[in-house]
C-alpha cells in the first residue's frame, strides 16, 4: 500500500522537474541571445511551458497574472476584471519585442495595472528568434504574421504575397492559412482567454498601429499612432477586424537596442492610461 500510494508521488516530482529543466533551458538559451534579460532574470518571471512545442521542438512560454483587486461595476455589483493579452517576439528578428514584454512583466503586478488578468507570451515565435541569425519567419519558413486565419486569407494571401511584396521570402503567409504549429497555440490563447485586448510589440517601425472597435490611441511615449491597414493573415485582420477585439501594435524603433528605461517605463503607463480610458470592466453574472 506504502509503494503504491508513493508512485503518483514520485511521478509529481519528476514532472516538476522536468519542467524546471525545461523553464532553465529555455531561459539560458533566451539570455544568450537577448543580452537585457540574462538568465536569471528570466527564470524570476515565472514563465511556464505550453503543452505544445515550436516547430522545432522549442517550449512556447507564457503567464498568467490574475487581477490584485476586486473589481466592482457603476451600481455596486461584482464584475470581471478585463483581459489583456500581451505578445512579443512573432517576428523571431525583432529582438527587443520580446526583451520589453518581459522587462515589463514584473510591472504588470503594481497596483495600477492589478485591475487587468493579464496573460503574457513574450516569445511567440522562438525557433526564428533563436535561429542563427534570428529570422523573422518561423522554422518553415513562415511569416506568422501573415498566417492567421483572416476571412480573406484563402483569396487574398498568396496573390498578395505574390504581387504586393514580390514574393519576399521573409514575408510568406504560408501555403495555407493556420498551417502552422505556433499560429494555431496563438489563435488557442485568443479563443481561451478571450481578452479584452491585445496588445502586440514589433520593431522597428517606431510608431504605434490600431485595428479594433475602441478608441484609437494616440501616443504611447514617443511613440504616435500611424494606421498601416490590414494584410491578409495579420493579427490585427484576424483580431481587430475579424475577432471585433482591439489590437494594439506597438513598433518599437529598434529591433536589436531597446529604448531608454526613461522610454520604456513612458509607453507602459500611457498604454495603462489607455485601457483605465477606454476598455471597461464587465459586470458578472
């Protein structure tokens, strides 16, 4: 009875360890590559393992941080804490996407944004971010970016591709649309936590892009709003266009030097700013 009650025991622990291996891998090789976050600032953000693998085999990481207080609607009844989801790294070359979404992990349990569950996937895309050199496409090839399945991507996508940016290998949607392993967990989270927003950080554009049913922003730090449109697959199609749920794309100016501290503690609080503005509680049932 004693060996056998040990067993589901023993298959906990190994379990465990097996993902703290996995957590210590993922965030060695991680720190190598984005000198700002080393190893062991990594390792602090609590950042755990999706049941499913990048194309080559990589963990997908993610967290979520539950709202730190009770949220209440106008007339005093209970309400639900509104959802953001924050994604870096889809474009394995943009570097400093994932090394802020991860500088500001930490803050995402101040008091100010307590209000908001947040869920955080810092590096979407880590078989390009790690590729040597990084590449912006996935593992085959794919622009993830491009992959979503948009309503128009069937008759869209390849001609587009095709015509519009002369077959630039860097910006292929792939031969069809969710044809890939990363695009599918990404469209997942949308369906599971269901937020309220996303907000998505690229480089290196240096502006700020919007597609969504809220109130545009109009600047996060130095950064001003500068509608680029919609492109079949992209996720501000398949969210903001098609999911009706607000994309914020935040392009920072650099893809491999990040912003000052100075700059990017300013884009975090005008993005909170926004949200206390314009993105409301909703009342439970």
């Amino acid at each position: 009875m004693f060996r056998i009650a040990l067993l589901p025991l023993v298959a906990l622990f190994s379990f465990s360890a097996q993902a703290a291996t996995l957590e210590q891998e993922w965030c060695a090789a991680i720190g190598k590559r984005l000198h700002s976050i080393p190893q062991a600032q990594c390792q602090a953000l609590g950042l755990k393992p999706a049941e499913i693998r990048s194309t080559q085999g990589r963990a997908l990481m993610l967290r979520d941080i539950p709202p730190q207080v009770r949220q209440v609607a106008a007339h005093g009844s209970p309400a639900q804490a509104a959802r953001i989801l924050v994604i870096g790294g889809i474009h394995g070359d943009e570097l400093t996407s994932a090394a802020l979404v991860m500088r500001w992990l930490p803050w995402m349990q101040e008091a100010e944004a307590g209000a908001y569950h947040w869920r955080i996937i810092p590096v979407a895309n880590p078989d390009g971010l790690l590729a040597n050199p990084p590449t912006r496409v996935n593992a085959n090839g794919v622009d993830l970016n491009r992959n979503f399945a948009t309503p128009d991507w069937e008759r869209d996508a390849l001609s587009y591709w095709r015509g519009r940016t002369r077959a630039d290998p860097r910006r292929f949607p792939g031969p069809s649309a969710r044809s890939e392993k990363e695009t599918r967990w990404l469209e997942a989270q949308i369906d599971s936590f269901h937020p309220n927003v996303v907000v998505s950080v690229h480089a290196p554009y240096g502006l700020l892009d919007y597609d969504g049913p809220a109130r545009q922003p109009r600047r996060f730090g130095h950064l001003t709003l500068n509608r680029l449109g919609i492109y079949p697959g992209s996720l501000g199609n398949y969210g903001g266009v098609h999911k009706q749920t607000p994309v914020i794309t935040i392009e920072l100016p650099n893809a491999n030097t990040m912003p000052t501290a100075q700059e990017q503690r300013q884009i975090w609080q005008d993005m909170l700013s926004w949200l206390q503005r314009n993105i409301a509680t909703r009342t439970t049932s």
